[in-house]
C-alpha cells in the first residue's frame, strides 16, 4: 500500500492570526472547517495536491472529551511553544488503509465522519514529536476542485515533509518506524520545525518562525520543446 502526503497541521493560536505572514507571503487562503465533536477549528491553504491547516482549540469541553482525548490534540494545542510539538502530518492512499501499516496504530472513529471511515493515528508517539494519522477509506486528490489552488508564490504540490527535533537521534521507535518507511524525514534542529518541500512554479523559501514552519519549493523543469517538436515529426 501507498502512502502520500495528505495534509500538514501546525497548532495555532485561536483564530490562526499567523496566517497573515503566509496571505502577506502570497499563498491564497481557502475554506475554513470546524471539527464536531473534537471542539476545534481551522484555516486552510489548499495546494495541487495537499494542504496546510492552521488549527486550533474552539470549544475546550469537545476537545478534553471522552471521544477526543485519546488524540491528544488538546494537549497538542494547549502545550504548544512549551512541552508538546504542534505539527500533525496525515497520509492517504488511493486505495484506503486496509492493509497493514508499517508503524504501530489506533483507530479513532471521529463525530464529523461517516461511521464507515475512521482515523488511523500511530501509537506511541510522544507529545514532543508530531502526531502521525492516516485516513482510512481511499483518497486520490487532497484538494477539492471547489478550493483555490494557485498561489502568487508559486508552490504547486506538497510532495514531502522533514521533521525538526533537538534529538533526532534518539526518537521514539514509533517515529523511526515511519522515517523507514520512508514517509518523513528528520533533522535536527534547536525548536520544533517542520520543512514541507512542493513542486513550484519557481524556486521558493519561505519561513514562518511564528508557526516552526519552512516552505521550500523546487521548480519543475519547464518541456523541452525541441524535443516535443522531435516527436511530432
């Protein structure tokens, strides 16, 4: 089974007022969502293909609940800048969850899901590393058609994520199983980071201290119109 990139959160003060470096950077913002039952809410960037969701606790009952704790998205959301990482990254498959993943995992069965789909969530994991989840049913494109894609900046595609530890050496056997994998990579670094790359329209880096969060963007080789013109010969 396959797994891609599906979208990146980073936690986020109420309201997600960090979003403006990335309006101001050039990124066009797309629809927001609220989560029922988890008690949080968000804003999000829409790519090619994935998306980053600035996130944040909204209703602090939901989100310390029976159903939502084991997630620990409130302890997640409400240790940020001090003993928790505030990044999650989720994957999909075209083809769903249904074969074993190579890392240990949960099912969480969310309130804002249909009961035939849940959230795989890998086990394990310390709050001083990102939540890792994958979606269950299959999943090709991460960004409705609906949802503005384009962007002045130029990122085109979310294609990988490297994850930022002061210990990157010494991650939870959760966390290597996935960097085997071959799903994050890991450096090091003093704070909590994560570096997404994207396919882009032109060369592209650009951080946000205020999130942790670097975005690198490689430039695609435009066609090689001497030798489509070759072909048509």
């Amino acid at each position: 089974m396959a797994l891609h990139l599906h979208h990146v959160f980073v936690c986020t003060s109420v309201g997600a007022p960090e979003a403006e470096d990335l309006l101001d950077a050039g990124l066009v913002e797309g629809s927001p969502n609220t989560h029922v039952g988890q008690g949080t809410a968000n804003r999000r960037f829409f790519f090619e293909s994935g998306f980053l969701e600035l996130l944040w606790v909204h209703d602090e009952l939901e989100a310390q609940s029976t159903l939502a704790a084991p997630t620990k998205l409130w302890d997640r959301w409400a240790e940020r800048g001090r003993a928790a990482n505030p990044f999650g990254i989720c994957f999909s498959s075209p083809d769903g969850a249904a074969s074993i993943l190579p890392f240990p995992s949960w099912a969480h069965r969310p309130d804002y899901l249909s009961h035939e789909r849940y959230l795989l969530f890998a086990d394990n994991l310390p709050l001083s590393e990102p939540e890792v989840f994958v979606l269950s049913w299959p999943q090709v494109q991460s960004s409705p058609n609906t949802e503005p894609m384009r962007h002045p900046l130029g990122l085109c595609e979310m294609r990988s994520v490297s994850v930022g530890l002061p210990g990157p050496n010494s991650i939870s056997s959760s966390l290597r199983a996935i960097r085997d994998a071959g799903l994050v990579k890991v450096h090091h670094s003093a704070t909590p980071e994560l570096v997404i790359e994207f396919t882009s329209q032109n060369e592209v880096q650009h951080s946000v201290p205020a999130l942790g969060l670097s975005m690198v963007g490689r430039q695609t080789a435009p066609p090689n119109k001497s030798l489509e013109r070759t072909r048509e010969r």
